[in-house]
C-alpha cells in the first residue's frame, strides 16, 4: 500500500509539472483521476481490513462465551478435583511411609477464558472451543509443589503409574530447563470427568506441574515480573539475573537433597 501511495504521488507531482506545458493541459486531469483512483483502492483495502477485525473480534466473543459457560468449564474443575484428591491419598501415605512431609502444597486452576483465547491467539490456533480442547493442554491445570529434587521424580512416577489416567506427554523443564531458566517437570495427562451418573466419564487434558520449593520461588516472581510481561523496556539484564538466580536454586536443590542424606545416614548410624 506504501508503494502505491509513492507511486501514486509521483504520478501527480509529474503530471503537475507537465499539465504547465500548454501543449500537455490533460495531464492534469489524467494525474488527478489517478490519484483518486489510488485513494479509492486505499480505503477500500481499509474497509475489507475492519470488516476483518470485526470478524475476529465477532469470534474471540463467541470464543469467551464459550470457554467461560459452566457446561465448558464443568469437565476441567472436575479434573483439578480428582487430581488434588489423588494428591491427598498420595501425600498422606507417603508422608506416612517416609516420617516426613512429601508434598508441600497443592494449587488448581480452570484457565480463565481471556487466558485461554491469548494463548490460542500466541498460537495461531483456530478460535472455536473445539480447537481449545483439543490443542490446550492446561486448561485444568495443578501445581504440586515437594521438598526435594527426588521426591519431584517420585511423585510423577507414581501419577504415571495411575491407572485411572491416561498419559498424554512428559516435559522434563528439570533436566532441561527452559532458556529462562524455568524448572518444573510438566505431566500432561488425560482425567476422567463424572459429569453425569451412570455414563462413561469424558476425559479432559489437565497439566500437573511439578516442582520443588526453590524452583516455585523463582518461577512465581519470574511469571510475575518477566513471563507474562508485555513490557517495552529491555529486560535482558534482567532476565540474565533470573538466570542465575535459576543456577543458584540448581545448586541449592542439589544440596539440600545431600544434606538430607546425610542426616538420615547419621541417624541410621545411631540407631
Ligand atoms: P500460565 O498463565 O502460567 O498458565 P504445549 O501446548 O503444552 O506444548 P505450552 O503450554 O506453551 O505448550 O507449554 P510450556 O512452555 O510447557 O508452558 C506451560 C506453562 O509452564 C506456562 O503456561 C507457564 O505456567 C509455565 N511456564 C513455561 N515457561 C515458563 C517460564 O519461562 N517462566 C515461568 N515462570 N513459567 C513458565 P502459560 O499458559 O504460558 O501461562
């Protein structure tokens, strides 16, 4: 369109010029008819361009009504509540097992619809509800958080293991931190949903994010400050000091989890 604009005014500046040749007086009504031609070409691509906006943004409300209607939303809040029971059976049989607290706490979320249609926009995914339950995987999603590094391992182990679940993908943000520095071990599983009695449950992704106190430390002030930040400023200096500081709850995780070690071999070695 900018190429047009120039073109167009060049057109006229010289059809200007010559109109002031007596010989060559129709040049100007020829430059003149040019121009208004282009102006029309311009703002009818103006009109196809809103008649576009408004068709998205005709879809992106239809979108929000859907995901946020209690019939969407049902499925997913039933799925972060059979996790987070699981979570319970699981965490007092091993904090019984091991004389120790194994998970610390336990959050869950259904997205909200305006997440939702963001992360399907970032995407580029189709804006229907059909394409958001397939292609969102955290939709429900639930966030363990454990005392050390191996009860982290310990505790997807016995998830994968659950019969009622249906394995979907495992990222590894532990063993392969993300370029900010993100850690976290992702479990994407399919949950079975009992909306109604005596039919064969639905089955509804959920993302179970789990991780150590350390990492959640870091991973809750970088979402906040970092991650979901539309922020114009360079944040490179920034983010190259999350990047230590992930180092550093590296190095502190890898620790703690020698010095408990130590102290149940010190106490094995009194009893
Ligand atoms: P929110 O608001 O926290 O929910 P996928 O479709 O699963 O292949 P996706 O979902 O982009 O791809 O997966 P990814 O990158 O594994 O991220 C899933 C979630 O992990 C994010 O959800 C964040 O919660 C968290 N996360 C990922 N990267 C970072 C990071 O660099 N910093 C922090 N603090 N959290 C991170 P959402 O939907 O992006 O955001």
């Amino acid at each position: 369109m900018v190429i047009f604009i120039v073109l167009g005014r060049y057109i006229c500046i010289r059809c200007f010029y010559k109109a002031l040749i007596p010989e060559d007086v129709g040049s100007l009504s020829a430059g003149i008819k040019i121009w208004s031609g282009i102006v029309m070409v311009v703002n009818d691509s103006k009109e196809e361009k809103n008649e576009t906006d408004r068709q998205f943004d005709r879809e992106c409300a239809l979108f929000l009504a859907a995901v946020g209607s209690e019939s969407f939303r049902a499925p997913y809040e039933d799925a972060c509540r059979n996790i987070r029971e699981k979570l319970e059976q699981i965490n007092d049989e091993l904090s019984r097992r091991m004389g120790r607290k194994f998970i610390k706490s336990v959050d869950s979320r259904v997205k909200s619809p305006q997440s939702c249609l963001d992360k399907m926009v970032d995407k580029k995914y189709e804006i229907t509800k059909q394409a958001a339950r397939e292609r969102l995987n955290d939709i429900a999603g639930v966030r363990a958080v454990c005392f050390f590094l191996d009860d982290v391992y310990k505790l997807a182990d016995i998830l994968l293991g659950t019969p009622e679940y249906e394995f979907v993908k495992l990222k590894d943000y532990v063993k392969k931190p993300k370029a900010s520095g993100y850690q976290s071990l992702h479990l994407i599983l399919k949950v079975p949903s009992y909306q109604s009695a005596g039919r064969e449950p639905d089955y509804v992704k959920a993302e179970i994010q789990i991780r150590t106190q350390a990492m959640d430390f870091w991973s809750d002030i970088e979402h906040h400050f970092v991650y979901k930040e539309v922020n114009d400023n360079d944040l490179s200096e920034v983010e190259e000091e999350f990047l230590k500081c992930a180092k550093s709850v590296r190095k502190i995780d890898k620790q703690m989890l020698k010095i408990r070690k130590k102290i149940l071999r010190a106490k094995r070695a009194q009893a």
